[in-house]
C-alpha cells in the first residue's frame, strides 16, 4: 500500500511512474469506500486523479501555486495534501469541507464554489509573482464546461495579451481521443514546446527581417506559412489566437504522457494551454455510466451503485418541474431556461415533454438573464430556473436588462436560504437583500408545495414585468394539493394565527420554526401571532398597518441575510411611516458566511430554531413598550 505513506505532496516525487499508477488506484478504491458513507462529488475527483497526482508529483505545491475551477474536484488534492485521515467527516459540520478551503490548509491557495474563476485568479498571482520578483509556477485548471462562463474568456484574452508565464489545464472530459489524432497531436506538441524549436523560429524571423528591402516582406510571408499551417493542422487554433502555445489533447488518465507533456509546458517562457482529455467517473462503472447523477451523490452501496436516499416527501425542485410542465401543456408561451443546471433545477422532466422549449445555455447566467429579458419582450413566458447562489452572478443583466425593461421574465430561483453540505459558496441567502430594491420587480416565497403551485399561476397570468418566486432546498411539508390553480392576489400576506400584542412575520420554512415557538409560548400563556408574509415586494402595507394599530411587538423571521432582506423592509416602510413606536426585532442570518454543516445545524449556528424565537419572545415581554428592536 502506497498511500498512507503519502503525508505531503514531496512523497510523491521519490516514486516511479508505475508506483503513481498503483497510487492513483488506491486513491480510487479509496474514494469510492469514503463517499459511499458520506456523499460527495464523486464523478468529477475520479476523473481526475491522475491529472492530480501528475500535478504534485511534477510541482511543488504550496510554492507553485495550483489553483482548481469550482473546487469540488479537490479530493485527490485533498488526500495527497495530508487530509486523508479527515475523510469521514467530508462535508460535514466542522469537517473537511467539499470544496477547495484556504484555512483548511497552506496548499489551497484559491477557493471557490462557482466556475469560471480560476484563470482570473492564475493571472493575479502571475502579476504578484512577477511583480515581487518570484520565479514560481502557476498552474489553472478549468472544465470544458466552466470555460462556457464568459468571465474564462475574459481572463484568457488578458493572460495572452500580457504573455505572462503560466499554465492552463483545460480538463475535457467530454469528448474521447482517437489514437491517430491523439498521437499527431502529441508529436506537434513535442516540437512546438522544444526550447531548440522556439529559439530557431524567433531567430530566422529576426534574421529575415535584417535583410534589407524585403525582410520584413519575407518575415511577414512566413508568418502567413506559418499561420496557414497552424490552421490545418493544429486543433487549439483559438487559444494560439488568444496568445497561448497549445499543447494537446493528450489523455489524462496516461501518467507518462501527462508528465511529459508539463516538462514541455515548463519550456515555453510564456502562456501555454494544456488539453487534457479525462473520463468523469473513471474506475467505478455507475459513475461513468452517468456522471450526471454521480456529479454529486448521496451515499450509496458499493456493489450495486444503489444510492440510499432517505425515504420522504419530495423536494421542491421536483414539484416545480411537474407543476410546470402542467402549465406548459396549458400556454404554449412558456420556455424554461436554465444555465447548465436542467437536472438540479428539475427541469428534465420538462425536456422529455417540450425539448423545443428546453433551453440550456451552459454556465452563463448573464446571457440567460438577457436573453430571457429578449424573449419577453418578443411575447413569451420565459421561467429563468436557477439557484439563487448562481443569479448572484448576473446581477447587472437583472437590472439593466430584465427589471429597466420591465421584461415580462419569471425566475424560478431553487436553494433560497441554507443548503447545508456545499456550505458557504451555495447557500441562497442574499437574493432577497440584492433584488428587492430593483425597480417593477416582484418577489414571492411559499408556505408550502400547494402554494409554490399557485404562486406559479400567480407568475404566468401576472403581465406587469419581472416576478419571482424562491423556493427551498428541503423536502415539501407533504400538504394536499388543489386541483385548480389560482391566482394569489399581488402583495397579500396571510394570517396562520391570531396573537395579542405579539407576531411573528416569516416566510418559507421560516413559517414552521414560527408555529413551533407560537405553540410553545401559547403553554407559557403568550399568544403569539404568525403571519406568512408570502410577498417579500411588495409588503403587505394595510396589514403593517394594522399590526401598528394594534400596537404589536413583531419578530421578522427569515431565512436570509439579516442585512437588506425582509426585516429591512418592514423596518424601512415603519421609518416612512413615522411609526417610531413599532416595536420590531430582526431574527435573519447574521453577518457571517455560515460553513457547511446540515440545514438544521446551520440553521442553529445562526439563530433560526423555535427555541431561539420562543426565547426572543420572552425578551421581548420583559423590554418596555418603544422604538426599533433588534436581535443580537
């Protein structure tokens, strides 16, 4: 057995290249074993430990700097950086977090949850390096689906224009190599990365151009050859464009040529795009057979690949794309858009039944927010599906584009609030703090699965501009559904229980942890009022209004960020109101990035439990009658 003796990446480079064979399929064995108990993103580590281990074995992490796309493929990392024996506490509360974590170690020197970032980042530490006089390598690697984000190629076009030293590793898991194709390509890699090779092109072109009258005629007739050439021969064609060598594709399950090829990389002075070719779920039959469902995987059996799911009532994500594909039969308007999400936003029911209407833009949400806001205008119904972490990055597009138009787009925005093991990076918690402010926009959250139905309904006969409904990354509560969907009236909250002198306004699951405390301090003798506040814009002003009347001391209840949200907004129209006398404490998620862990302990870390509300309540019965309140 190899891999316990391996404590730190220098172990590795004692080894032979057979050695590191045997050590990438214990590595194998090894995560399969692990995740099987634990869940996790399996498919996408075992596609790349070979590549992984190449890295280690051929640098020298943390002084190189090695910088993972999204992360989630960082296991190997992980295990070759001295965390194996952290493994069974993968993705768990104050365990080994699922994604790259700088204060987890001195080896992760980026973190990040979304695509699409890594090249941005290889150019900053280039800059520092250079910049401070270091002699470091940087190396970045990035899928073939994340180089679909527009940020990617923003960072490729500035690493080539500035000619910086340093790598990109595109992992392509894709497409399959052809051996006469993949051995053409690696001898053009050979001669085009020759130290020799580079020295000779550079010194005839500059020959060339000495020559009096006709050099620069000459030079400039041989890089047109030369170009020609390159166009028919060389596959990477868009990268030479950009600035880059290309070297590639080369397969990225060959640990020889893997090496060989960032030898050759480490020769060209300036920026240099790897091809590596992989297999998403390489060594475990299920997972190569789909990657999909074993992108991210609850645990599961070995032998069989049966994943243990725990039986329940379904997830929201899953009544949407039903509910949806009802309305879709009904109003031939509606197309569902989704970046490169269709099975987490449960949209492939959808596909099956309207593949016309199923649009798949690949990570790219600004340009799924603007052409949504263009297919509204044009007289569709389009639902923009996508967790509220990732709308997060077209902000602009919403504003400029959707909300200044008043564009007649629906979002569907899945994981609002905690979602619990992919921790900090995914959890849904500012939607409402950054869209709420927006000018003509409409935002609902449901009680329940029922009402998420009718809220659909709501958005689909609504024609005034942009509307949103959110919803959790929890089962639903298992209440009756209405066979007729009806719509909500716009901006109208709902009582669930009448209470004297005390409320709490809650949204969401919220709601639950709401009746939990009410029901508690109702056996203490307080009756305790709770309001689903199913519109976050606009408020239910006439019911505020009351509230204030009747002089009730309020608890605002959300699972969302504290800061802007919707205890801001009540808050905010009270100030507008003059109503200096409401009494309202503020109970959200604080100003904190709250770390993986379950919904229901992160939901503990920050507050949001009955007990918390049931003890805020009681806070509150002991303050005098004035002012703004707030939790601390």
């Amino acid at each position: 057995m190899l891999l316990p003796r391996i404590k730190q990446p220098s172990d590795l480079k004692s080894l032979s290249v057979d050695e590191l064979a045997s050590l990438s399929e214990e590595i194998r064995r090894f995560l399969i074993e692990k995740l099987s108990v634990t869940g996790g993103h399996l498919a996408s580590n075992l596609g790349v430990v070979e590549l992984t281990v190449a890295l280690h074995y051929c640098y020298s992490s943390p002084v190189d700097k090695l910088i993972f796309d999204v992360g989630h493929q960082a296991y190997v990392h992980k295990i070759l950086t001295g965390r194996m024996d952290r493994f069974d506490t993968l993705r768990q509360k104050d365990g080994l977090c699922g994604f790259v974590k700088r204060n987890e170690s001195e080896h992760d020197v980026w973190e990040a949850g979304h695509s699409s970032t890594s090249l941005s980042a290889a150019m900053g530490m280039a800059l520092a390096r250079d910049l401070k006089g270091e002699d470091n390598k940087v190396i970045a690697m990035i899928g073939d689906g994340a180089l679909t984000g527009g940020m990617a190629f923003e960072a490729l076009n500035h690493i080539g224009h500035e000619g910086k030293k340093l790598m990109v590793i595109l992992n392509d898991n894709e497409m399959s190599i052809a051996p006469n194709v993949g051995a053409l390509h690696n001898y053009l890699s050979k001669i085009r990365s020759d130290r020799h090779y580079l020295r000779a092109k550079d010194e005839l072109e500059l020959m060339l151009k000495k020559i009096p009258a006709i050099g620069g005629k000459l030079a400039k007739s041989a890089g047109r050859m030369k170009d020609s050439l390159k166009y028919m021969m060389v596959p990477g064609v868009l990268f030479e464009e950009l600035g880059f060598t290309y070297l590639g594709p080369v397969d990225g399950h060959d640990l020889s040529t893997l090496i060989d090829t960032f030898h050759q990389a480490d020769n060209v002075s300036g920026p240099v795009m790897v091809h590596v070719i992989t297999t998403k779920g390489k060594g475990y039959k299920p997972a190569e057979a789909d990657s999909h469902k074993w992108h991210g995987i609850s645990p599961y059996k070995i032998e069989s690949g049966q994943v243990l799911k725990a039986v329940g009532n379904p997830m929201y994500t899953e009544v949407f794309g039903q509910t949806l594909i009802e309305l879709a039969r009904e109003d031939k308007r509606i197309v569902a858009v989704t970046p490169a999400m269709p099975g987490g936003s449960g949209l492939v029911p959808f596909s099956k039944v309207f593949p016309e209407r199923m649009i798949d833009v690949g990570i790219a949400e600004q340009h799924a927010a603007t052409m949504c806001a263009a297919l509204a205008m044009e007289g569709m119904k389009p639902v923009y599906a996508v967790y509220s972490t990732f709308m997060q990055r077209a902000y602009d597009q919403i504003v400029h584009d959707i909300c200044r138009h008043n564009a007649n787009v629906m979002f569907a925005i899945d994981r609002a609030g905690f979602v619990g093991a992919d921790g900090e990076t995914h959890h849904g918690v500012f939607d409402v703090a950054f869209m709420r402010h927006i000018p003509n926009l409409v935002m609902m959250m449901p009680k329940d699965e029922n009402e998420l139905r009718h809220m659909m309904k709501t958005a689909l006969e609504y024609n005034d501009g942009p509307i949103a409904y959110r919803y959790p990354r929890v089962n639903v509560p298992g209440v009756p559904l209405d066979e007729e969907l009806k719509v909500i009236p716009i901006g109208k909250w709902e009582v669930l229980r009448r209470g004297e002198q005390y409320a709490v306004i809650a949204c969401g699951p919220m709601l639950q942890v709401a009746n939990e405390a009410a029901e508690a301090m109702k056996r203490e003798g307080m009756q305790v009022g709770v309001i689903n506040a199913r519109f976050l814009k606009p408020l239910d002003e006439e019911m505020l209004r009351e509230l204030a009347q009747q002089q009730m001391k309020l608890i605002v209840l959300e699972e969302a960020s504290e800061a802007g949200s919707l205890g801001s907004a009540v808050l905010e129209f009270y100030a507008r109101e003059g109503r200096h006398d409401m009494h309202v404490h503020l109970m959200g998620i604080p100003d904190v990035f709250v770390e993986h862990a379950s919904i229901k302990e992160q939901r503990a870390v920050a507050g949001l439990t009955a007990e918390a509300v049931a003890s805020e309540l009681r806070s509150m019965a002991a303050e005098p009658t004035f002012g703004y309140g707030r939790s601390v």
